[in-house]
C-alpha cells in the first residue's frame, strides 16, 4: 500500500507562491484610464468633425478615429489613478483577510 502512494506523491505538483508585481494593476488601470479618455474627447470630437464637416462615410471616420485615439494616448502621461487603485485595492485585500481570520 505504501508503494502506491510513494509514486502519487511524486506525481504531485508542488502549489507555488504566485508572486504578482505590485506595479501590475496600477499600470494596466493607467493604460486604460488613459485610453478611455482619449477615445472619448479626442474620438468624439474627431468623429463629429469627420462625420458632419467633412461628410466622410462611417467605415472611413472610425478608423482615423481609432488610431488618432490610440497615437495620442501618451500624451495623457500625467494621468496617475493607479497607484491610488493599487493602494485602495491593497487596503480592500487587508481588510478581508482579517475579516476572514476572526
């Protein structure tokens, strides 16, 4: 019997820590925070400018739309909202994990 287990014990793979850099949310929260605005007033804009000035067709005005959002997303740089979600998000988890051990 304890042959059978020896061999199950050695297919089993050892459950590792999954280390997450504490960076990550806050720069995926940044690149969307600063995509978002940047399709919303510079897309919306454009877009109005295209569609009614200009008069071009839809299929035309949405891709412009879309790479001039996506090329002037860097230019919103100073736009910080991830470490406040990384430190809000950190409390959050705290604050569970107290609550989980009582």
């Amino acid at each position: 019997m304890e042959a059978k287990s020896q061999p199950e014990k050695e297919n089993q793979i050892p459950v590792k820590e999954v280390i997450i850099n504490s960076n990550f949310l806050a720069l995926y929260v940044d690149l969307v925070v600063r995509g978002l605005i940047a399709f919303i007033i510079l897309g919306l804009i454009v877009y109005y400018i295209l569609m009614q000035i200009f008069n071009l067709p839809i299929w035309i005005a949405l891709p412009i739309v879309f790479l001039l959002s996506i090329f002037s997303s860097p230019l919103l740089s100073k736009i910080r909202l991830g470490h406040i979600v990384q430190s809000k998000y950190d409390n959050f988890l705290r604050q569970v994990i107290i609550w989980t051990r009582r």
